[in-house]
C-alpha cells in the first residue's frame, strides 16, 4: 500500500513531529507532504523517507518566515497531487488537511487543532500584532476561514486529539471527529523510585499562552521552589517577574535525560495554559507524579482530580496559589500514588494508539473503496 503523510511544515523537531514519527512506526514506506522543510533543524529525523516540498519552499528565506506565508497556504497545500496513493494521512494544525485526493484515495486527517488565529484565538492574535499585522489579518482572515470550512468538508475521516478538539471541529466545521487522544512516550518518560524532593516544575515553550508567568508569581507568592524549564520569547519577562527570588531557577532548554529527572523527583507540575490537548501533564503524570492544572482544554480529559492531579479554574496567580495549597493539603494525606498515576497514564500509550489508529484506517478504507485487504 503506497501512503502519503501530509504535515503542516518542518522546520524544528516538536511534539507535530514525534506524531509523524509515530505514523511512520505504521507506515514506514510513507512518502512525506509539507509546505516547508528546514533540513538543518530537523536534522537526522525522516532522512529514510522521501520529503516533497509546495511552490513555498522557493521563496528565500521561507523556512524561517512561514508563519508570514499563511494567506498562500491553501493553494500551495492543493498543488500536491496524490493520485498515485492508496491513502493519505494528514497531520494538521493549520493548512495540512486541506489536500486535493481523488475519490478512490481515503483520505484521514488527525487534527490537532482547527487553526487557532482563524477562529476562537483571533482576537487575541490580532491584539498582540502591530498595525501592518492587524491589517492584513482583517484583510485575508475571512477568506482563509471559507478556505478552511470548505477544505475540511472533503476529508473521509476526522479524528481528533482530545474530546475538547472535536467539540472545535463540530463548531467551526460542523463534521463530527472520533477521537484518538494521543499518546505519550512511556520508553522516554517513565518512574523512578516515586521518590520526590520539594520543588515544583513548569516547563513549556516559553511564550504568552503558555501563562508560565502564573506559576512564577504564585511560587514567589507563597516562597515555593519552582524549576523553570524551556525557552522561548517570554524569558527575560519571567527572569523579570522572578527577580530576587532565590526560590525559582530558570534552567532553559534541557536533555530528555535531565527532563526525565525533573519530572520524577519533582513534587508536581504546575501547568497553567488551556491546551488542545497537553502532552506535557501526561508526560509528567508517566513518571508517576501529580500535576496541577487548569481546568480548562485537553489537560480535563488527562488528569483525574483528587487522584493524579489537581485543578484551578481561573488563570490568575490567586487560583494557582490556591491549588498549590489544596495539593499540598491533599499530598501531605497520601492522596496522591505513584504508582497508580504512572498507571493511568499507560491507558495512553503508543500502543492503545496504534491499535486505534489501525482500525480507523481499516473502517474508512472499507467506506471509501470497499477493500479491505489494502
């Protein structure tokens, strides 16, 4: 069976791309579709898989400047051609899944998140961009928003990453999505000896939505230890807001192995950004140690509370103190087992994924062209 995975662009290893890595565990054959490709950052990732680039990959500089290219998107991600195929598979956040396929080529895209700046995070876009920004929004967002209701009218198959992503899909796209939750890396994060020391975690990229600023405020506020990890935009605001503070430490982007350890011997994460579906509590949760989250997006269908975690319903520096009060109040009395948290987070393994995936593959194959023996 000859298959094709179509990915938004690659232009640096994250958690998009271990996805299509994990597709490639099924499909190791697979041709690969994006509308950039930065060789240099991906580095040694996919060198096995043959990669086609859209007309976008000529204009100088477009790896670095893709996110400027949105408006010429939709026509760059319908130049591919994929008459040629038995089935296309789709990894999509933003344009990926508006590919043109044949009638008699299924065609199954996994959604991440219908496009976030198009729909309910435009206005919040729109206010954190300049002038000239905030006009070609105005000027090119709703054509993109028809682009991209009617591109995902001709998908097969829709599934979603997370119960709170199909609710999205249904309102901007009014097509239903089974959802796949997906998976987290057991054979990179995993326990230790359940062992913890006193010291809190919040890593993420360290941009805006991310609200990493909420749990530096709150752990200045009640003198609690919190490890920083990640880089990104909002550094020198945060190393700002923490200033004189001996408590918190910043640590910038770390090895999978120092990761590891902090997750394992940290007290809990604290995670105050509503995500799509927010691999990161899951990985924390893997190597058996609760998290406090906020009660909103993927992390409410990940985290059970009073048993693997905690939530706070507001996203102000108030509520996380709060929530650190209530874990703390709950993990002096025992409620919180290792063991049983690196448990449940098993119940998201690559494997259940796999399993998943196959038989969505096997059902829309069956629809779209009655065999099913491809």
């Amino acid at each position: 069976m000859k298959v094709a995975i179509v990915h938004d662009w690659l232009t640096s290893y994250g958690g998009a791309e271990t996805f299509v890595e994990l597709i490639l565990r099924i499909y190791p054959d697979a041709d690969i579709y994006t509308l950039v490709y930065d060789k240099k950052r991906i580095g040694s990732h996919f060198l096995t898989n043959k990669i086609y680039t859209s007309p976008l990959q000529k204009i100088p500089f477009a790896p670095r400047m893709y996110t400027k290219l949105l408006s010429f998107m939709p026509k760059a991600i319908e130049s591919f051609d994929f008459s040629g195929y038995d089935l296309v598979i789709c990894s999509s956040s933003c344009c990926a899944k508006g590919v043109i396929t044949p009638p008699s080529v299924p065609q199954i895209a996994y959604i991440h998140t219908p496009m976030r700046y198009a729909w309910d995070l435009f206005f919040e876009y729109q206010k954190r961009s300049n002038v000239i920004v905030r006009h070609f929004m105005n000027k090119w967002m709703s054509g993109i928003r028809q682009w991209d209701y009617i591109s995902s009218q001709r998908i097969d198959t829709i599934a979603a990453n997370s119960e709170y992503i199909a609710r999205r899909i249904k309102k901007y796209w009014n097509r239903d999505a089974v959802v796949i939750y997906s998976p987290v890396n057991t054979r990179r994060f995993f326990p230790a000896d359940f062992h913890h020391e006193d010291f809190y975690v919040a890593f993420s990229r360290l941009v805006p939505y991310k609200r990493m600023d909420l749990a530096v405020q709150a752990c200045r506020k009640l003198g609690r230890k919190l490890i920083v990890i990640g880089s990104g935009p909002d550094d020198k605001k945060l190393k700002k807001l923490a200033a004189g503070c001996s408590t918190i430490t910043f640590t910038g982007r770390v090895s999978d192995e120092i990761l590891r350890t902090y997750l394992q011997t940290c007290r809990a994460l604290i995670f105050c950004a509503e995500e799509d579906f927010g691999l990161i509590p899951l990985e924390t949760q893997a190597c058996g140690r609760p998290v406090i989250a906020f009660a909103k997006g993927g992390a409410c269908e990940t985290v059970v509370p009073d048993k693997t975690g905690v939530f706070f319903k507001e996203q102000t520096s108030d509520c996380v103190a709060e929530a650190i009060m209530k874990f703390e109040s709950l993990d002096d009395s025992g409620a919180f087992e290792g063991a049983a948290i690196a448990e449940h987070a098993k119940t998201f393994s690559e494997e259940r994924f796999i399993t998943d995936f196959k038989a969505v593959v096997s059902s829309t194959i069956k629809r779209v062209t009655g065999d099913v023996n491809l």
